[in-house]
C-alpha cells in the first residue's frame, strides 16, 4: 500500500466514525434493507455504504415529512421559521472539517475546493434564512377599488420532492433546501447515489432542531428512489439538477400528478474572446470554467469561441494554462486538479476525445490519462484542448462533463454572436471584453440564464441562476427561488358604505 492509499484508508475510517450513513426520515436515521456503495475516485475503493431507498422508503418517507409540516411547520411564523434555520446554520459551521472531509473523498475534488463549497452551501442557507423575514415573503395589498379590500398572501406547497446531482452535493442540496424550508415546506432530498454523504450528514445535524420529518433525505439509484419521488401523488412540487435527458422524464412523471417543477440541467457554454480582451484574465477565466471540478460543472465554459485576430495567442497561452495544473490526491494541498468523480465519467470523457479526434478536431494538449503511477488507480484526465473545431462537430454540441475545452474562432461579433448561440443549451456564457460597449451588448444578445463578464463566477446566493432552452426551467438561488416554493393566493373582502 502506498503512503497515499494509506492516508485514504484512514480518512475512511474517519469518515465511518462521523455517521452510519442511514436514510434520514421523521428526524431520525432510518435502515433499509439493502445498501450502496460509495466510492473513493482517487484509489477507486469504497469509503463505505449508504441507505438503498426504494418505493417503499420513498413513501414512509412522504408521510414523515406531510406529518413533520402539518403538525409543526406549516404553524410556524417567518421568524421562527428563521430563528431555526440560523440554530442549524451554526451547528453546520461547527462541523465544516467533518463535511469538507466527506465531500473530498466523495468526489474527488481537491479538498481547499471541497471546503469552498461547504462554506458556499452554509453560505446560501443563511442568505435564505435571512429572506424568511424579509419583505419578498409579504404579499402586498391591492388598490383595485373603494368598495374592495383586495390583498394577497404566500402559502407554501407543503411537501416537496428535491432531487441534487453528484458534481456538487452539499452546495446544491443547498440551493433546494434554503427557499423550499424558508418558504414553509417539508421535504424528500433525493442526493446522487455516487456522493451522497455531506447531504445526508447534515440532516443528521439538524436533529433536534429542524422539526421532526421537515427535512428527508432518502439517497438511492435514480430508477427507484428518484422515479418515486417524482410520481409520488403527494409531493406538491418537485425540482430537479441534472441531466436533460433525466430531466425530460421527471418533467413527464410531474405531469401525471401536475406538480410544478424546477429543472437546472445541462450546457454547453460559450466564452467569446473579443479581439481587445486582456488575454491573462480571459485565459485564467475560461480555465477556472472548464478545469474547475475536472470540468464536472454544469455551466463550464467548455466553448471558447476567440476573435481570430487573438487567437493564436490564445491558444499558446491556454495551453501553456492547462500544463499547469497539479493533478494528484485531493487531501494534498498542492493539488489543483483530482480525479473524475466515477469510472463511468472517466469512460464518457475517453470517447468524446476518440470522436472529437475522428471529426478531425486538432488536439492541441492532454487527451489521455496522466503517465503518473501514484495516479494510476484513481480517474484521472491530462486537461485536454481541441483546436481547429467547427460547430456541427459533436465535440461542439453535446456536453462532456469532463476537463475537455475546445476554440472556434471568428471574424465579427454578429458571427460570434450567432455560434455561442448556435446550441441546444442556454444555461451560462462568458464575455472577454474591456469594453463595457460589448460587454453590455454581448450579455442581452447571448441566449443563457447567466452571463460572466472576464471572470468565471462567482455564483452567488443573491443572484437567480436559470437556465434558457434545454438547460432548464425556473430559478435556483436569488428571491426567485422563494417564489418556485410558495403558492400566491388573492383574497377579496367587499365593504359596504359605512353607515352609523
């Protein structure tokens, strides 16, 4: 064993010490009878089992969460449904080293990555605990009449069914617990059976404080626990981060019982460089976009499209960026790059740079595993850069999810416009730019819910992330979020003429 596959073994067991990993229903752990395995990318062995929800579990655990908003929940005010959320928030920064420690073995990401994205989740918890008493829960009155006293008033769903990718665990659990609990819901979590573990650890640190069946979390293979929750009759309102193609049929399973959804799904992005754009800065932006989490990122700016009159430029520079990075164990503080998060992943990667080189793609860097034997057993990719790219080739359209950039070029900004635009996803674009003329410009005329200028990110829980065409519908984070979680209700009261 070497010294790294040693230091993994005992974050192993550390990790086994934290938690048994059981489902989290009625504001306790809750055993199946079947368990998942959880596996570590950097030694490819397992960090321990998780609860194996099914159809059943999916139930009890729908019935926990009715009970959980009925007798307490729904009966809470804004304030203390705030003062809550605040006693969990603090109880969760207690534990930040526990949790950056389960999310870097689950996934693979460097661990000053992993603490970022703990930090960033308890972050966004607290911007909606904070919103629990803010104006944007108000209704507002309505001045339609003398003879009327019109107003309107909030009211939450009552259960919700969440379902949150693997790439980033806590951080999206984040993003669907903090509006739906601010608003008044109970909830069924759904979290990736491949890195379940930070979501299932904090619900078990919310015992005691959270009301009991207020929050569930029920890990599983999509097929079962997630088919079941999105067909279940009594979850008033699901949503979704994933892929299209799963997102299409939680869409369908949503219409058989009309529950209103939210899907944040999948992209494609574009990075146009314009011919004035600091090139340092474009460089290191659309790097962080695509190199980022191995490239693992929904809105990674897998599309460079450059100005041909910078483009040579670009490439040497980008280039010589890729080379850069530090591929290694995701507990090393030198590493800047670890592991894909699953063999399957790995597998996807490897046959998109097999087609890319078959459409007569030009691989300017990386493309293989690195030739590094401390490296060897985990899911390794070199950070990959295809020139000489066109829009109909598929390396072009269809989206990799995996550290894997490639650079078009163009001559004018209608044309750069027109091949950022020329895709079936919409969820984030970057502009390189010194220019606030096209920056401005640029931002209204690229089709996408989210738009960087000379920078990737950052993503914060003030601002709506969306997605346009096939990358979603609604809004995580910002306010907006609040309203995907609550229903509007209009009250009309008739008053007669006063008379004594």
């Amino acid at each position: 064993m070497t010294a790294d596959s040693h230091r993994h073994s005992q974050a192993h067991a550390i990790a086994t010490d934290i938690s048994s990993f059981d489902a989290w229903i009625g504001g306790d752990s809750y055993r199946t009878d079947e368990v998942l395995e959880t596996r570590d990318p950097f030694v490819d062995e397992p960090i321990t089992t998780v609860a194996r929800c099914r159809e059943d579990d999916i139930d009890a655990a729908v019935e926990a969460a009715w009970a959980g908003y009925d007798s307490v929940w729904s009966e809470t005010t804004p304030a203390e449904r705030s003062q809550t959320l605040f006693e969990w928030i603090d109880v969760l920064r207690e534990n930040v080293e526990d949790l950056t420690l389960l999310e870097c073995l689950d996934t693979g990401k460097p661990k000053s990555d992993a603490r970022g994205e703990v930090e960033g989740a308890i972050d966004t918890l607290e911007y909606y605990a904070s919103l629990c008493r803010s104006p944007a829960q108000d209704g507002r009155q309505i001045p339609a009449r003398n003879d009327l006293h019109t107003y309107t008033q909030y009211e939450p769903y009552g259960v919700v069914g969440q379902i949150t990718p693997w790439n980033f665990p806590i951080w999206s659990a984040a993003w669907k617990l903090g509006p739906a609990l601010a608003a008044g819901n109970a909830t069924v979590l759904k979290p990736s059976a491949v890195a379940p573990l930070t979501t299932l650890r904090i619900a078990e640190l919310s015992a005691e404080i959270l009301p009991d069946g207020v929050l569930n979390v029920t890990p599983g293979n999509g097929s079962e626990a997630g088919s079941a929750l999105t067909a279940h009759e009594n979850v008033r309102k699901l949503s979704f981060t994933g892929s299209t193609a799963v997102g299409k049929h939680v869409m369908e399973a949503a219409a058989s019982h009309i529950a209103p959804i939210t899907l944040e799904l999948g992209g494609k992005s574009p990075f146009i460089v314009f011919p004035d754009a600091d090139l340092e800065k474009v460089v290191n932006a659309v790097a962080d976009g695509i190199y980022y989490s191995t490239g693992e990122i929904c809105d990674a700016f897998s599309r460079a499209i450059v100005h041909e009159d910078v483009a040579d430029e670009f490439v040497d520079r980008f280039v010589a960026k890729a080379n850069s990075y530090t591929l290694g164990d995701p507990l090393d503080s030198d590493t800047t790059m670890g592991p894909l998060t699953t063999r399957e992943q790995y597998e996807t990667v490897e046959e998109y740079v097999e087609i890319a080189t078959a459409e007569g793609a030009t691989l300017a860097v990386g493309g293989e595993a690195p030739d590094d034997p401390t490296l060897a057993a985990g899911w390794y990719y070199e950070p990959t850069v295809f020139t000489d790219v066109d829009n109909d080739m598929r390396i072009a359209r269809e989206e990799v999810f995996g550290p894997v950039q490639t650079v078009q070029t163009f001559d004018t900004y209608e044309e750069g416009i027109a091949i950022a635009n020329d895709t079936d996803y919409g969820l984030a674009a970057g502009i390189g730019t010194e220019r606030t003329d096209l920056a401005h410009n640029a931002a209204s005329d690229l089709e996408a819910g989210v738009i960087y200028v000379n920078e990737y990110g950052p993503i914060l829980p003030e601002g709506p992330y969306t997605g346009f065409k096939n990358s979603g519908i609604g809004n995580d984070l910002g306010v907006e979020a609040l309203d995907h979680y609550r229903q509007s209700k209009t009250v009309y009261v008739n008053l007669e003429e006063p008379s004594i």
